[in-house]
C-alpha cells in the first residue's frame, strides 16, 4: 500500500511539537517589537505605594492618573493619556490602580476616579478630579512647565506659618 506523504507538509498537520515551537518564535518576536516600540516612547509607568515617593520625589515633572479598571471615563481618558506620554518624553506618566492601591488613594483622599494630579520637583502643584479632554492635558502640561517653582516654594512656606 502506497502511502500519500504530500499531507505531511500541509500546515494543518503538522505536529504539535512543530506549532508550538513556531508560536513562541512569534510570540517572542512579538514581544520583541513591543519592547523596542516602548522604549522608543515613554509608557507610563505603574506607581504602586512602594515607589510612588520615589518617582513623584525627583526632579520634573510627573503627571499621575488615579483610575480603576472599572471605571468608564478611566478608560476612555486612557488613550489620551497613553498619547500624551508619547508627546512629552520629558515628563514622568504614572498611573495608580486606585482598587490594587487603595492606601494611596486613601493618602491622597481619592474620592472620585479618574483624578489627574500633576507634581513638579516633589511639590503636588495640580490634583483634579475628572478626565481631561486633549487639549485640557495639554494646557496643565503647558502651566507646570511654566511655574516659577522658586515662587511656589515661597508661597508654601508662607502658608506653613
């Protein structure tokens, strides 16, 4: 009985070994791709209550979205959010999970989601509830960049007397 070998070579039979082997090159060159593509733009970084003073303590600026996974307007500021971080690689974007990290919330009384806080040298110079349209992000970017910080230093200190 004369076996037909042309079957062997037909993608759908080939064995599973031989599939899964093929998978994971692509899953790594997947993987690859997006690695190089986030390192090309700044992602935003997760902030967690382990290193939220570090990342907001250093100098510049950081912008931080308090949101939650099962928040609408979260999720449709998300992509703004995500833009926004491509723009300005000089700027830190963070986001905190306010359900994963409830302490911070809780530090920062987080009553309401999304809350965009802007921070500038480790002083909060901006924190409001509410998704911002684009061109809202951009206008805050915009009036951290050009703070005096000398002058919001002195203001703060009045007010501590």
């Amino acid at each position: 009985m004369a076996r037909n070998t042309g079957w062997r070579r037909s993608r759908a039979f080939r064995s599973p070994a031989t599939r899964e082997f093929r998978g994971l090159r692509a899953s790594s060159a997947r993987c690859t791709r997006t690695t190089q593509r986030s390192e090309r733009s700044m992602a935003t970084v997760e902030l967690t209550s382990t290193n939220f003073d570090e990342v907001t303590g250093k100098d510049g600026i950081v912008l931080v979205d308090f949101w939650a996974s099962w928040c609408g307007p979260c999720l449709r500021f998300a992509p703004i959010y995500e833009r926004s971080s491509e723009k300005h690689q000089d700027i830190t974007f963070g986001k905190v999970d306010t359900e994963a990290q409830q302490e911070l919330a809780a530090k920062f009384d987080i009553r309401s989601i999304p809350t965009i806080m802007a921070v500038r040298d480790g002083v909060i110079v901006f924190a409001q509830p509410g998704a911002l349209p684009e061109s809202a992000l951009e206008s805050l970017i915009e009036q951290v960049q050009a703070l005096d910080m000398d002058d919001v230093r002195a203001q703060l200190a009045s007010h501590q007397h």
